[in-house]
C-alpha cells in the first residue's frame, strides 16, 4: 500500500492541526485548504485547536485547550 493525501478546508482563522493517534501536532498556525498525508496502514483522528491556546490536563489525565479536551490520553 501507499501513503494518501486528503485535502481539508480549515477555515479563514489560524488553527492547530493535532492527531490524537500520535498524540503530537501535525501543524500549527495554518488556515485555508491543508493537504495531509496518511501513511499506508494507519490512522489518524485530527482535531482542530484555535491557534495559541495553551494545553492542560484536567483531573481525569485528559488533554484541553481552551477547556476543550482534544486527546483522552
């Protein structure tokens, strides 16, 4: 098999692209239309985060920005 890349619109703010398979960010500050790679065999579960925001883990061991939990660890 191949790697794939799929194309999504982002919108016109600046966002953080992060996978919460890898548990890491693909990108930052970026907007518009991305493409992203998926390699061969794999996943990924991409989760849009504003821009600047800064990450906590809250009682649970769950990942937030913003108060918005983007990686359930």
């Amino acid at each position: 098999m191949e790697s794939k890349y799929v194309e999504i619109y982002l919108g016109d703010e600046s966002t953080d692209l992060y996978d919460a398979v890898s548990n890491h960010y693909l990108k930052r500050k970026v907007s518009g239309l991305l493409s992203i790679e998926l390699p061969a065999d794999s996943a990924r579960v991409l989760v849009q985060v504003p821009s600047g925001g800064n990450e906590a883990i809250n009682e649970r061991g769950q990942k937030n920005v913003y108060g918005v939990i983007i990686d359930y660890r």
